[in-house]
C-alpha cells in the first residue's frame, strides 16, 4: 500500500470576473467566507481561507477577477490577482464551458503565459451545459494552454469537488501544517463584517451603484457586560444621488442592507450584533490613491 505524506501548501482561484471563484473556495472550505453575488468584480482583494484534511492542508487565495481595467481600483484588482501566480504552489484557473466563456478567457490566458507554476483548469457550472459542450471545450482549452489537470465540476452544487481535492492534493508539496487545524481563515473580523456589509448592498442595489461603493468598519467591539456585539459601519459611494438610493425612501433600503448584513455576521462570528450604518460620498474614490489605501486596496502590500 502507498504510503501517503502530509503535504501543505497554497493554491489561488484565478479567472475572469464572475465565474465562480468565491463560490467554489466556499463550497471547498465548507463555510462562507468570501462574498457572492451575480455582479461582476465582486471580490476586490485577496482573501485566505485554509482547508485541512487527514492528509493535506490547503491554503486558497480568492482573488480579483482578471479583466481590463477602467480605473486604479482595477488595476489593483488585477495586480492583486497575477502577483498571486508565482506566489502559490498550486494555480486553479476557473472557467465556464460555454462557447462565449471560452473567447474572453484569452485574456486571462494570456497573463498565464509563462509562470511557472503548475496550473489546473477548472470547468465550473457544469450543472448549466450539456456533456457535448463540456467536451467541447475541455478540448479547446487543452490546445490553448498546458494545463496538468482539467476538472469538471460544480461549485454550486458540489459535484466533482471532491474530485478537485484529490487531483489537487497530488500538486500539494510535502510540508508541514502552516496554520490550526480548526482555523478556516486568517481575515480579520473587521474585514469579514465590512464584506458582509457590501455583499447585501451588492444583491440590493442597482447595477451601477455598487461598483462605486466601500465599507469601513469605524467601531466594532463587544459591549461591557452582555453578550453582543456594536458593529458601527460606514457605506462610502461616490455620489449624492447613489447616497439617496442607498439609504432609500424612508430608509428603507439602508434598513434592508443592515438587517440581511447583521445576520450573516451573527452566524459567522457566533454573538448577537447590534449593527449601525451610515451612508457618506467620497467623490471618484476609487481614482483617489489616498481612498483606495484608506479602504484597505494599497498596492505596496502587493509584492
């Protein structure tokens, strides 16, 4: 009988926007901790999750969707991504297997060029297509790139995930375990809470609004005496007339936004929360460096 070593090491989800990538390291880790949404581009920084079985411990790193960039906070949602290629053991390029799907991933391709990590191609959604175009286009991505592995599968549904975990483990190199067995993520909960935020403002908004938005976490501590948490939280858009649509008439899109927020974060952090918003307008902030850094989005932090 083979005998099987430990192996440890760190595995990023890379591709182009909203193909699943936060869906699938979910699913994997067995808890939520990346934010989803039908939007594009809704994770916009890195985010380490660690999964850990009898035999490995995996560390995946969400990142940005690769795409052309129209502002700084685009380009840092880009370098955030492809710094991470030659910074892993491991990269999981996330794709769909429909015909439209299969052209704009030349452009993630390209950023692939090269590196040499190895690199698995994951087919997600399979659960949408037929077989036929499954195959379809396993064989076209296989002469685009050299991938090791390409795995189909579901990360809605959960078919074939465990398959990706048994390829992926083959990947793994030998090492010892980096963080507790019982840890499923080094993000701090202020960061955890401020995603929440923007993932309900994210489902609740219109198209253009929530692109243009940020949360901060201005005050977030447990009040004296009782078992709760005060979450004190500021929504920054960058208009007047998105202010208004935020905090809705009456305010009750603010209201809906805080309900659904302080939910998930009572089932993430395990205490009651008491949860406050405010809505303010940083005008352009996302061409504003001072901004960007200010929210969390510094690329000195990138190597």
């Amino acid at each position: 009988m083979e005998k099987k070593f430990f192996r440890s090491g760190f595995v990023a989800l890379v591709g182009r926007p909203n193909v699943g990538k936060s869906t699938l390291m979910n699913q994997l880790i067995g808890e939520k901790i990346a934010i989803i949404s039908p939007k594009p581009q809704t994770t916009r920084n890195r985010i380490q999750t660690i999964l850990t079985k009898e035999n490995f411990q995996a560390i995946f790193i969400d990142t940005p969707g690769i795409h052309k960039s129209k502002h700084k906070l685009g380009d840092y949602m880009v370098k955030a991504a492809v710094t991470a290629l030659n910074e892993v053991d491991v990269v999981l390029m996330l794709a769909e297997p429909d015909e439209r799907g299969a052209e704009a991933d030349r452009f993630v391709l390209e950023y692939l060029t090269g590196i040499q990590t190895p690199v698995i191609l994951v087919l997600n959604k399979i659960d949408t297509e037929e077989k036929s175009s499954i195959l379809a286009r396993t064989k076209e991505y296989s002469a685009r790139y050299p991938f090791r592995e390409i795995v189909p599968l579901s990360a809605k549904t959960g078919e074939n995930c465990d398959t990706l975990l048994s390829v992926l483990y083959q990947y793994l190199p030998e090492g010892p375990m980096y963080f507790p067995e019982d840890m499923v993520t080094d993000q701090p909960e202020r960061q955890i809470a401020a995603e929440i935020i923007r993932e309900k403002a994210l489902q609740l908004l219109q198209d253009e609004i929530p692109h243009g938005i940020a949360v901060e976490i201005t005050a977030m501590k447990k009040r004296q005496g009782r078992d709760l948490v005060d979450v004190d939280a500021t929504i920054f858009c960058e208009r007047e007339s998105h202010k208004g649509i935020i905090i809705g008439k009456g305010g009750v899109m603010l209201k809906q936004i805080g309900t659904r927020a302080r939910m998930d974060m009572e089932a993430l952090l395990g205490s009651p929360i008491h949860l406050q918003l405010w809505v303010k307008v940083k005008k352009d902030w996302r061409d504003n460096d001072f901004l960007l850094k200010n929210f969390g989005y510094d690329a000195r932090n990138l190597r």
